[in-house]
C-alpha cells in the first residue's frame, strides 16, 4: 500500500498548473474576443463615419473607418424637416408614458401570479399564455379601436400594447424564484399589507428585473411605427420613425430625375448619407440609456429566466 501511495509533495505538483496553458488559453480566449469586438463594433463605427462623409465618398466606397470630406449635410437635411422636433417630442412622449404605463401592468399582474397561495394563479397563467399565440388580427383589431375612440389618438401607441405576457413572465419568474416567501410571512406578522409589502419590501429587491423590462419596454416604444402607420392620420402625432421614413422616401430618386446626371448624382449621394444619419439620429438617444442599468441587465435576465 505504501508503494502505491503518493507522497504530499507529488500531489501538490500535481496540483498546481502548468502556467503555460493558463498563457495560451488566455491569449486564445483573448484573440477571439478582440475579434468578436472588431465584427461587431466596426459595423457602428462605419455608420457613424458614413454619416459625417460626402455623398460621393459614401457612393463611391472610399469610406472605410473614418469620415471622408466631413460634411453635416446629412444631418442638416434630417433637422431641417419641418417635423422632426415635434416627431422628437413624440416619441420621447410615447416612450416614458408608455414605459410607465407598462411597468405599472407588468409588475402588478405579474406580483399575484408569483403568489402561491393565490387561488386562480393556474387559471389567470393559463389565460394569458393564451394571447401569446393567438390574437384576432389587423382588421378586427382596427375595428376595435375605431369603435373605443383611439384612431388618430395617441393613446393607441400607449393602451394597446400596455402588456407584454413574455416581459410579464419574466417578472413573475423572478419574485418567485428570487424572493423567499419568509418575507412576507414576517411582514405580515409585522402588520404589513400585501400593498405595503409591494411598494416597500418586493419592488427594491426587483430592481434588476425591472431595470430590464424597463429597458425592452421603451426600446419597443422608440422603435414603435407600425400602429402609428396604420391609426394616427395626424402628422402632428406621429413618432420619430414615421417622419424619417418620410425623409428617406422623398431623397429617393424618381424616373423624371434622369434627365439631368449631375443632379441625379448630388440627389443619390444625398441619399446615401441620409441613410446613416437617419440610423444614428434613430438609436443614439437610446443607446445612451443602456450603460445606466447595464449591471442590472445581465443579473435580471437569467434570474428571470431559470425558471418557467
């Protein structure tokens, strides 16, 4: 048995590992991710300098990484409509009503159904999974909102997507998985009510959960056209992408143009650039707001998500 038997200085080289390997890993794991951030970063850095080129430079394909022949042509066009602040104004409206509004829904329908002893937590669950896959469709649902008043109203970009039964999910996945349920035995034998333990006990310890549907929520807001397309006749109302999809669709290029190549070559130019100056003008506003809850973002997201 002796001979078999290791002695403490054999198990402890064993142990320790060949700092070779760790060198290579890390300059493996280091390589891959310098890559990964080339592919993903060179696509933002070639809009923005798009944006701030020639149209002929971003015609011709000269622009590479950095501005070629800077101009503010691009974004002088986009400001110079006559919309765009109130299109602005629009949608920062829709985007922090909205987000208010659907954090509010979210968080107390999904409070209940996190709760076990709630008595119809099977039946409501069920009931809304139910909308997840099937809805009554375009023509119904416009019928439904001409008849409650919301065509050309700017409540139909807030009231009828107030829900999101995934977002709702998450949430309720998280109080329940992340919550013990002592605590709210020891509020109640504190004195404390179910509201009182909501607002005070439930949604501090949510926040990152929240700081995540808070972020889905008002990137699905500032992104938002299609109800705005099909119900708002106002343009006075509309959000930010209607009026620069109106931008984009009048720098487009006609059969009549032909006739003069020289225009026609200022007029595609102009198009190009508008392309990348209307990308940055759409989602510089709210890529700024992602580095503020960042740290929630990740944590709330698989916390939300381990359990269904």
């Amino acid at each position: 048995m002796s001979a078999i038997k290791l002695s403490k200085q054999e198990i402890k080289k064993r142990r320790i590992k060949d700092p070779t390997e760790d060198k290579i890993l890390y300059a493996v794991v280091g390589t891959i991710l310098t890559l990964f951030t080339i592919v993903v970063l060179y696509p933002l850095i070639y809009v923005v300098s798009s944006s701030f080129s020639s149209g002929t430079a971003v015609s011709t394909g000269r622009v590479l990484l950095w501005p070629v022949e800077p101009t503010l042509e691009g974004y002088r066009t986009v400001f110079a409509h006559k919309h765009i602040i109130s299109a602005y104004s629009n949608t920062i409206f829709y985007t922090v009503v909205g987000t208010i509004i659907n954090l509010a829904i979210t968080l107390t329908c999904a409070y209940p159904l996190a709760r076990r002893d709630f008595p119809m937590r099977r039946f409501f669950s069920l009931l809304f999974l139910f909308t997840m896959y099937f809805g009554g469709g375009l023509i119904p649902t416009y019928i439904l909102m001409s008849k409650i008043g919301f065509v050309n109203s700017r409540w139909v970009m807030l009231i009828p997507g107030a829900l999101s039964v995934y977002n709702m999910i998450l949430v309720r996945t998280y109080m329940s998985s992340s919550i013990p349920g002592e605590l709210l035995e020891a509020s109640q034998i504190d004195g404390c009510s179910d509201a009182g333990f909501f607002f005070k006990i439930l949604l501090p310890l949510s926040k990152p959960i929240i700081a995540v549907i808070t972020l889905y929520y008002a990137v699905g807001h500032w992104n938002a056209y299609f109800n705005a397309m099909i119900y708002l006749n106002d343009v006075d109302k509309y959000p930010l992408q209607l009026i620069l999809r109106e931008i984009l669709l009048a720098s487009q290029i006609s059969l009549d143009d032909m006739v003069d190549v020289e225009a026609m070559v200022a007029k595609q130019g102009l198009a190009d650039i508008l392309k990348y100056a209307l990308i940055v003008v759409a989602t510089a506003p709210i890529l700024c707001v992602y580095p503020f809850i960042q740290r929630y973002f990740i944590k709330g997201v698989m916390i939300g998500s381990v359990k269904g």
